[in-house]
C-alpha cells in the first residue's frame, strides 16, 4: 500500500496568492511613491561643493545663445525680448546642465520656443541665452545643494543679461519673459538688476514670470517701483502667475508648501506662510474675480513650429480665477492642451501654452502704450544740450 502524504496543493495555492498579494502592494506603493522613487534616480550622488559644474558660458560668443537676432536688421523702436527658458535636464549625473546637450537644444528649439518665446515674437526680438541650468531634481526639494544649483544657474542668466543690456544699446524698450525656473530667474533680475535702474525701468514694457511662485510682498518692498500689472492698460511692471486645476491637490502642496522663492535681494526663502503674487490673464488685474471661458483668446501646441510662426490658437477653453496667490484654471476641451502623465509633472512645465493668444494680445498692447508713453516724453523733455567745460580763472586784485 503505498505511503500517504500531506496535500500540499493547498498551501502552493496560498503561497501564491500571498505572493501575488505582496506584488500588487508593491506595485500600489510603487505607484503612490512613483515621484519620490523618480527624485531618487535623479539624485547627482556628490555634494554640490565638490562637484564641477560644466564651463560657464561666454556670451559674446553667438552659439551660447539658442536666439540671438541681427541688432542691425531691426527697427530701432521695436522692443527686444529677453527670454529665460525653463528646466530642461532631469538630473542623475549634472547639478547643472552643460550647454551642448544635443537633446536639451532640440526640446528648447521644438517645444518651449515656439509655445512660450512665441507669443511675444510679435511684439519684439527675441533674444534667449543658453545657461546651465540647474536640474529638475534641484527643484523637487530644498536641500543646499539644490539651491546652490539653482544659484549658479542664475548667475548665467544675470550675465546674459547684461550682455543683452550691452547689444541693444540704452534707447530700446525691453520686454523679460521667463518660464519655470526661468521666471525664478527674471525675478531675480528684477531684483539685481532692472529695479535699481531708474532708465531701465522707463523703457520696460513688462515682465512676465509664468509658472513661478512669486512672494507678493516683493512689491511693497524692493520691487516697490517695479508694480504689479493691475490694469490691461499698465506698462512697466511684472505679469505672474501659476495655472492650476482644483484637483490638482499635490501640485497646489507643491507650489504653496514646497516651493523655494526670492524673497529680497541675495535671499532665497520658502513659500510656506508666504502669500503669492497672481495677474489674472484673462482679466490682466489683481482682482480675485472669475473670468469666463469667453474671455478666453486661446491657449497653443505649437510643437515644431519655427519662432515666428503663429499656431492657431484654440479658444474659450478655459476660465481663469486669483485665488491665494494661484490662478485657478478649467481642464481644456481640447486634450492637445491637457498636461501629459509624466513622472514629476507637478514641477514641469506643460509642453503648451494655455494663454498663447491671451499673452500675444497683451505684450502687444503694453508695448504699444510704453511707445506712446515714450515719444510723448521725448517730446517734452528733450535731450539737454552737451555739457559746456567751465575755464576756472583765477581772481586777481585790482590795484
């Protein structure tokens, strides 16, 4: 009679199930940490004081910067745009990105030129500098190594910046457009450079810092001359604002909790208890009024366009709301114009632009106005006369 064993097909089913259990939690917790376990993949490996940063960028060379037009085939009034493009490099080996990235030009050149220099290639020149920038990783957190990154980028920005000063000469009106990390860079110009120049300010058309927290109170103090758009018919002053949607719960933390920003001149500090600067695009003021989807002029994926070449823009696609600083927006009709699931997404730039034809109108208008503003002044101050050199003679007695 042959020996009877225990059935073991029972407990092979358990464990498998068991097994299978523990895959689909990992699976969910995977999923749940899918950003964080991204953040960590994208983590440089070496303290920022011992890492070597890519060559720095001389900006007299042409090929350092991604646009850069003849000077002496524009018109002499018309305004020169400067451009600060947002994060391209991810992270995982560079702090900062070199300047040669083949895929870094290629994604600036196909998607953030023409959706975001592309509104205002109407309105003026645009000049955009390549910059090593510091890596997406460096704003998924607030470690000093990831300021430090940040830091560096900028002072890049703060040099092209100066060296466009030097090719447009002291007569032209200048628009600042930054995006991303960009517009923490151009509030940064803001403070260093364009508000203590009292010349510089008279021919600012604007500034427009888009999907960039910036700290409101910036405006009381050393941007005090440097005002909030609070009317579509102001000039010389600063358009913010981050789009969100209301479900959008981990991007609002991100923004409002997690998020470092310019606090004064050589100081950054964090957004948390800080209240946070929003111009409504549809409405181009302050207000916390609800501007509907009518008002929309149309947001773009211009994708491969050429700079220069207008998309056509999809419009009533979304209303728009200020609200703590955030400007609360719809999800788009149309799926082109609806953020892509990526990894990290709520600290990415969308590969659109919502308010394409809303900006488009705008800088034109502004920079309409500031041309007014600027012939009518000349009429009435002209240029003083050269100044004459005064012969000191000296006084001699008379007998």
């Amino acid at each position: 009679m042959p020996k009877l064993s225990a059935p073991a097909r029972p407990f092979t089913v358990l464990l498998a199930i068991a097994a299978t259990g523990l895959a689909a939690l990992l699976i969910a917790a995977s999923w749940i940490m899918r950003d964080q376990i991204y953040q960590t993949f994208l983590d440089p490996g070496v303290p920022f004081q011992t890492y070597e940063p890519p060559a720095a960028a001389d900006y007299t060379d042409p090929d350092t910067w991604a646009v850069r037009p003849v000077l002496a085939a524009l018109d002499e009034d018309e305004p020169a745009v400067f451009f600060v493009h947002p994060t391209l490099h991810t992270g995982g080996d560079h702090w900062n990105a070199a300047l040669d990235r083949n895929s870094h030009r290629e994604r600036l050149e196909r998607l953030y030129l023409p959706n975001y220099a592309g509104p205002f290639a109407q309105a003026g020149a645009v000049f955009a500098p390549r910059y090593r920038h510091a890596a997406l990783y460096a704003y998924m957190n607030n470690r000093e190594d990831s300021l430090q990154a940040r830091l560096l980028a900028y002072e890049d920005v703060r040099a092209a910046f100066r060296q466009f000063l030097a090719d447009i000469g002291e007569d032209r009106p200048v628009v600042l457009v930054g995006i991303g990390q960009g517009g923490e860079h151009v509030t940064g110009l803001l403070l260093d450079e364009v508000s203590p120049d009292e010349s510089l300010i008279a021919r600012l058309v604007a500034a427009y810092i888009i999907e960039a927290p910036v700290a409101a109170d910036l405006f009381d103090g050393a941007l005090q001359d440097l005002p909030l758009c609070d009317a579509p018919e102001a000039f010389r002053c600063v358009v913010t604002y981050s789009a969100i949607q209301a479900d959008e719960t981990a991007r609002i933390e991100a923004i409002t909790e997690r998020s470092t920003l310019w606090i004064d001149r050589g100081r950054l500090g964090q957004t948390p208890g800080r209240e946070l600067a929003c111009v409504n695009p549809l409405l181009w003021n302050l207000s916390e009024d609800y501007a509907p989807t009518r008002l929309h002029r149309g947001g773009a994926a211009a994708e491969g366009l050429e700079l220069g070449e207008r998309p056509s823009p999809l419009a009533s696609q979304t209303s728009a709301q200020c609200q703590n600083g955030l400007l609360f927006v719809d999800q788009p009709r149309s799926r082109t114009l609806r953020r892509p699931s990526r990894l990290a997404e709520i600290r990415r730039v969308p590969p659109f632009n919502l308010f394409y034809a809303d900006l488009e109108a705008d800088v034109t208008r502004r920079a309409a106005l500031l041309a007014e503003t600027l012939a009518e002044e000349r009429r009435w101050a002209p240029d003083l006369p050269e100044a004459e050199e005064v012969v000191v003679v000296p006084v001699r007695p008379v007998d």
